[in-house]
C-alpha cells in the first residue's frame, strides 16, 4: 500500500497510525483487504499482554488483512476519529475490524483473539 510507514514491533508488520489525516485514508482505502485496527494504551499492563497475546498467536504471513496500530497516549486524536467513523465506542486495548467501509467486528481485552479474527477473514479470491 505504501500510504505510511511500517512498524516493525517485535518484527510485527505493523501499519502505523500517527495522523487523523493517516486514518481517513486507511479506512478509505478502496481494497479488497479488511482492515484491522489494534488501539493501544502504552500506560496500561492490560493491554500490553493483549497486544502480546494478539502478536503471537497472529499468523503474520496473513495477506487478507492490512493491520494498523494507534497508540492512544501518543495519538488520542486519532482514536477519537475511528471512534466516530466506525461507530465503535473507545475502549481500551481495542480491536475494530473493517470491511467496505463498515465495522464488522470490535472486542477489547481478553476478547481480543486473533485466530478468531483471522477465521473471519473471506477467503482470497483466484
């Protein structure tokens, strides 16, 4: 896609969010690729293990699926926007999954899973 920088968290690929401007164009980025958005509190041990739980067990050769982080101490703003354009109330940490423009899946905390969320991928076309 090359819009932003990856961030390579513990050699995770990583899409890094730092801009309302960069999050407008993600959501509205016209792919066949669901999106998933990890919000992250970098002040809250919670999440930190659910940003951990969510790296491991994610299958990071996936090519359905584009993954962008927002680190919410840093970049609040931003949060607050995919707030108000995926109608998916603030929580923290917090996954929104988006398909066509249209939030598809949230969980937060322990809810968050990422095989889950992988089975909920559509399969590739071709």
């Amino acid at each position: 896609m090359g819009l932003f920088s990856s961030k390579s968290k513990n050699g995770f690929p990583w899409i890094n969010i730092t801009t309302e401007e960069q999050l407008l164009e993600a959501w509205d980025y016209n792919s066949d690729k669901t999106k998933l958005f990890f919000k992250h509190s970098t002040r809250c041990s919670i999440s930190s293990m659910a940003l951990s739980r969510f790296e491991e067990k994610w299958e990071k050769d996936e090519k359905r699926c584009l993954v962008y982080f927002i680190d919410l101490i840093a970049h609040r703003s931003v949060s607050n926007l995919l707030e108000k354009i995926s109608g998916v109330m603030h929580q923290s940490p917090q996954v929104i999954v988006e398909q066509n423009k249209v939030a598809i899946y949230s969980a937060t905390h322990a809810e968050i899973d990422a095989r889950y969320i992988q089975k909920l991928l559509p399969t590739e076309k071709g």
